[in-house]
C-alpha cells in the first residue's frame, strides 16, 4: 500500500533539508523530496540522486514514529498532492543544474 507524507524537521543544521516528502510502498521508500532552507531541492528516486539525496534504506519508520521525535511534524498527504509536488520540484531542481 502507498502512502505519502510532508515532514517539516526542525532544527539550525546547515546543509540539511528542512522539509522532507516521500513515497511510500509497502514501508520502502520509492521516491523522495527534500527542500532546503535556501530554496534549493533535491530528490531521489529509482534511478536517480540529485543534490545529495538517497532514498532511505529498509523499512521507514511510521508517520507516527516520527511525529513521536520533537524536531519533526509530519503528515498524510495524497497521491495528487505529491505528484504535483514532485512536478514542481523536480522540474525546477533539474533546472538549476543545467
């Protein structure tokens, strides 16, 4: 089963996403966003990594799991929610490193 969430983490890390959106199938992790505090994004998928980003290797942890640690708020997103956002993101991630 898929599901798809937006996980905000909290935190003065230079270098690290400040917003983290994944796919999820059956627990793996098969497409992911992350954007950064200065505007900059980067995403993986199957078959590529872009700007530093891996998927996360195993099972991830629930959206519950996650909420249960203070530096993140997470939440359920929808299917069309994320492909519009992997649009987006994607699209002006390969922009920027033309």
């Amino acid at each position: 089963m898929k599901t798809f969430i937006q996980v905000t983490w909290h935190h003065d890390l230079v270098g690290e996403p400040v917003e983290i959106i994944s796919e999820i199938d059956s627990g793996i992790e098969r497409r992911k966003i992350e954007v950064y505090r200065d505007g900059q994004v980067g995403f993986a998928d199957s078959i590529r990594e872009v700007r530093g980003s891996i998927l996360s290797e195993g099972i991830m942890p629930t959206l519950e799991e996650i909420n249960a640690q203070d530096e993140f708020t997470g939440k359920y997103i929808t299917e069309s929610e994320f492909e519009e956002l992997w649009s987006r993101y994607v699209s002006t991630a390969e922009e920027d490193i033309r």
